[in-house]
C-alpha cells in the first residue's frame, strides 16, 4: 500500500501566506456568502430585517435566477443540504432534482437518431424542480411571508441590475444559434439585436411578472403556508406548467445539430413535488461530512474522504506534491465508481463507504499516476463501464456554424476545459443564523444557453438529462421518473453532534473535487476559511464527464500555476497529464461557519472572477 496509518503525531500542512485576498469575516448574528454579490446582499439584508437563514437563502436563491442567468434559472433544478437550530445534529437534504418526464426513454431518443442525449434544448430537460424545493423550503422552516421573500428578485427583473461581463460573453458564444434557430431568445437577451455589455442595465420584465403571479396565487389563503402551497400548485399545474409544455412543442435546434421536440408533458409537472432526504455520512478526522444521496455525486466525496483516512497527514496536503498525487489518485477511484454505480437506483453505498472496501482501493494507489477506469468490485454487482470518449464530434456539426456554436461554450455545465478555459457554470449559496440555522445550496440548470426562452415566462428548461446513458442496463440510464445522477453537491460538516460548516460550489464533476481541499486544508491543516478558498487548487479531468458528449482525458490533472513549478514538474514526473489553468482559475467556493461552544459565526467567498462575496456582522 502506498501510505500507511494515521500517525500518532499530525505532521503540519504547507502553511499559506499570511496575505489572503479578503479577511474571513466574523461575527455572531449572521453569515451570508453567494457566487454573486447581489444575492450575498439580498441574504443577509433578511437576516438584517430578522428572517432566518432559510428566508434569507431563498430570497438570495431567486435573486440568483435574475443576475447569474447563464448559470442558473427557475426552469432548472437545486440540491440543498441543512441543519435546524432545534435539530442541530441531524443533517437533512432538500432534494429539488427533477425525474425524467414520462415520454423520455432510450427508444424515444435513439428513435431521434440519438446516441447521447443532447447537452442543450429541450429533449435534455428533466422536470423543473428548484422553485418548488426553495419554496418548499421556506413554507416549512422559513418564517416570512412569500411575497417579501421574492421581493429582491422581483425588483431585480423588473427595475434591472447591472450585467455581468461573463453574461455578455455567455450570450456572445451563443449568439448565432439564438438569431438563426432560438428566436424568443435572441428577443429576450439580445434587445435590440446586440449584446448588452458589461455594466448596462438590463432588465426581465416577464420573470418579474411571473414571480408576480405566483405570490398572487397565494394572497386569499388563511395562513402563511397554504399560500406558500398555492404558490406552489400555480407553478406546477397552472400558467406556468402550461407555458412550459406549450413551449416544447415545436421542433428546435439541439447540441447534437438536429431538430427535435421535447417530450416534458403536464402530468410531469403535477406529478412531481420536491422533498426532503436523509443524508449520506462519513466520519473524517472528528469530523461528520454530510453529503446527498448517490443519486447524486456526493458520496464520491465520501468515498476520497475515506480511502485518504487511511494515510498519514503529510500525504493530504493538497500543496504539496506528495498530496496532490494521491488526492488526485483517491479522486479517481471514487470518480469510477460513481460512474459504475451512482444512480437513482439501488446503489450499494453502505459497502462503498466500509472501511475494508476502501482499505482495497487506497492499495490501488502507487507513486505513479493511474491512466486507467478503475471501478471497484461489489459482490453481485457488475460495474457499469461507460465508453470511454476522449474526443466526440457529431456529423450534424460538420459546415452549420448555429450548432457549432450550441456545441461550444455554455450548453453544459463542466465549467472548465482542459486548458482551464471558463465555459458554463452554476451558482451557489450558504448561510447561517445566530439561532443556529445552517443551509448550504447549489441551484444550477435552466441556464439562458439550455433551451429556447419562453417569452411569457423569462426563463428556460434546464438540461439535466445530459448526464443520463442511452444505454440500457446502466445505474444511471435514462429512464421515465427516474432522477439523472447530477453533479449538484452541496456539504455539510458536523463535530460533535453540531454543524460547523456549510460550503460548496459551482463546477460540474469538479464540484467535490475543489471542496475536498477545502475540508484537507481546514480539518487537518487548520487553514481559516478564505486561507482554504484562496489556496490553489486542482482537479482530475481522468473519468468520464458527467455532461454532454461525456468524454475524458485518461491521466488528466489540471492546476492552478500558484501550486508551484515544483509541484507541477513533480506530478508530470509521476505521469500525470498536467493541464495549467492559470493563477487564479479554478474552484468557486463559499462557505458559512459556526462555532457551536462561542456562537462566533465565520464566511468566506472565493475571489476567483470577482463575482463571489460574502457579508456578515
């Protein structure tokens, strides 16, 4: 085995400098931390007026679909992970990930003349979910009404917000496929026939109005949640349930360079209702990791947590390069196992996290660099083994520039390319109360590069379904009421019966790959929080991806510069194929805090983009 036990004696992290780009904050009312700067406000502007964290989460979470549209929208879907102030031990999951509609099977789309399903239009929507989870979320252990909750976002949409530059560029790559094939599109966010540029006001009136009418639906109802809860029915079975069906009945372009139709009908939307799970759970290092269920990718994180375990701590620095090869190496283990077992399924997780399994696969782990899938083995199971792409391009594409440009940059998630090229991307937000209320959530899909726009509603269907197999047989093909395995993948950190950390952050497959450090660097390394979101970071890009066309690259590490030529030499050494993204280029994390003996509140917000902040007092 390369490694040993856990030594008696903890051998000190790579210590960072003492310069951070921003001071952890601290205080002991409240802590909120977004990908975006608005809805970081519009959190804590709540917990200012005394909401709790789940008011302030979910009035950040809709300001969110208003200011990052190209990372997250109403029509997608979220994965949330929290603890109560009354019920501090238990981690729960709010699950907001919509199945496949009823007419998405195998057959349909390969009768489509499909061999994947299509990173962008509608055929890749799963039923919308995120709304109803958030609302869900504030009917049962929010406090404020719905209307004052959506008031940030709806004044956002209504009165405008100054654009992002990376909506520009989003809305730039994109801009051909809206003009020649997605017209509502190119009207909703190409006013005028340009692209708005960074800093303009823009607005989105029919969102706003949306938002509008669902509170409406509320207003006559005897109690604060029975109006939540018409709210609710309005957009699952009233205007906004019809608007979405009617929008996928004519034929539109697809990533895969043709035409289609979507299948999502109303008995999917009527069907369906977010709801609450119990988590996934790994003890590391004192500490409980609370992660979804292997629906999702989660437990992949639980997994590296608990084949790194068995090592000493000088082989878990992520700066150095000792422990940058066998994070890298445990990633990948787990990785091919998510891709072998994870599903909405009956996925054997309680073996997949038992100390003798992952005994066998930290044996796997050498001083070289592994090219290779390598799934574990489950009694009575035969691991799932994915064609291994490392290069996918469609005939279709071949002379159409609209579909190369629906191919390129922004109809999936996987937020960077080999060379660390930014491309699509999802938001992110946690807080945490002086009660003692933590959430951490991860809302994504429904992005304005996913699927024509629909003009009534301001907003699109996600593409969730991408990351489901057209083959049968698989842990994770696509199938009728079936939830697709996402990479939404929100953390939650307990110790000693209480939660102490809420983080997380956009990425796609690299979602758990830059959160991992993070727990290394605070757990073991006693790094603060911004020491551990500035720290530069890595990921492996050496598994199938988990978005459309799903390939990979066999031995691929891609880094940050600031991890150091002598680290970066001494991985290529070991065989890894070192992709350098840049100083500043990889992981998006925020993360709220809580000292459970103190009640000293902690949040920090990455740096990277200068879009992520954090606020507190």
């Amino acid at each position: 085995m390369f490694g040993g036990r856990p030594s008696a004696v903890s051998v000190p992290f790579t210590r960072p400098e003492a310069f951070t780009t921003r001071p952890t904050l601290q205080g002991t009312f409240g802590m909120s931390a977004s990908t975006h700067w608005l809805a970081t406000a519009a959190a804590q502007s709540v917990l200012e007026r005394g909401g709790n964290a789940f008011d302030a989460a979910v009035a950040g979470a809709f300001v969110l679909h208003v200011v990052e549209p190209h990372l997250n929208g109403p029509g997608g879907d979220m994965t949330g992970i929290f603890v109560t102030a009354d019920r501090p031990e238990q981690p729960i999951v709010l699950m907001g990930q919509g199945p496949a509609p009823a007419g998405a099977t195998v057959e349909h789309y390969v009768n489509e003349g499909l061999d994947l399903v299509p990173g962008s239009g509608a055929l890749a929507a799963a039923v919308p979910a995120a709304v109803d989870a958030w609302l869900l979320l504030l009917r049962d252990h929010g406090t404020w009404e719905l209307d004052a909750v959506l008031d940030f976002a709806i004044g956002y949409a209504r009165d405008g917000h100054p654009m992002l530059g990376r909506v520009g560029t989003t809305i730039a790559a994109v801009s051909a496929l809206f003009q020649a094939h997605w017209p509502t599109s190119a009207e909703l966010w190409m006013p005028g026939g340009r692209t708005p540029v960074e800093g303009e006001l823009v607005w989105n009136p029919a969102y706003a109005r949306t938002l509008e009418r669902l509170v409406r639906a509320g207003v006559k109802a005897s109690t604060r949640e029975a109006g939540i809860d018409a709210a609710r029915r309005e957009w699952r079975e009233g205007f906004v349930a019809r608007a979405m069906v009617d929008s996928v009945q004519s034929p539109h372009r697809h990533s895969s360079g043709t035409d289609h139709r979507g299948v999502l009908a109303l008995d999917d939307l009527a069907g369906f209702e977010a709801g609450y799970e119990a988590a996934a759970t790994v003890e590391f290092r004192g500490h409980t990791i609370a992660k979804t269920g292997p629906w999702g990718q989660g437990p992949a994180l639980l997994q590296t947590l608990a084949i790194l375990s068995g090592f000493e701590d000088r082989f878990l620095d992520p700066s150095t390069e000792l422990g940058a090869h066998t994070i890298l190496e445990a990633q990948k283990l787990a990785l091919a196992d998510r891709e072998a077992y994870y599903g909405d399924t009956d996925v054997p997780l309680d073996y997949l996290l038992s100390e003798d399994y992952c005994a066998g696969r930290r044996a796997l782990i050498t001083e070289r660099a592994s090219h290779d899938f390598r799934p574990g083995t489950v009694p009575g199971r035969e691991p799932y083994r994915p064609p291994l792409r490392t290069d996918y391009a469609p005939p279709a594409l071949a002379g159409d520039a609209s579909a190369s440009a629906a191919a390129g940059l922004g109809v999936g998630e996987p937020t960077v390319a080999p060379t660390g090229e930014t491309r699509g991307d999802t938001c992110h937000i946690d807080v945490v109360d002086r009660w003692g209320n933590m959430v951490s959530a991860t809302p994504s899909g429904g992005w304005l590069q996913s699927s024509p726009a629909i003009p009534e509603l301001g907003f699109c269907l996600g593409t969730r379904l991408q990351m489901t197999w057209l083959e049968p047989g698989t842990p994770s093909t696509l199938t009728p009421g079936k939830r697709p395995r996402t990479t939404l993948t929100p953390t939650l950190v307990l110790r000693d019966g209480y939660a102490v950390a809420a983080l997380g952050s956009p990425g796609g497959d690299q979602q758990d790959q830059w959160q991992l450090p993070y727990l290394l660097r605070t757990i073991v390394g006693g790094y603060s929080p911004q020491q551990a979101i500035d720290a530069p970071t890595f990921h492996t890009t050496s598994m199938p991806g988990s978005f459309w066309p799903r390939t990979w690259e066999p031995g691929g590490a891609v880094v940050e510069d600031r991890l150091g030529a002598d680290v970066i030499e001494g991985l290529e050494r070991r065989g890894h194929v070192v992709s350098r993204a840049g100083d500043w280029a990889l992981g998006r994390l925020s993360a709220v805090v809580r000292d459970p003996e103190t009640g000293i509140l902690q949040a920090a917000a990455n740096p990277r983009g200068a879009q992520g902040y954090a606020a507190g007092r």
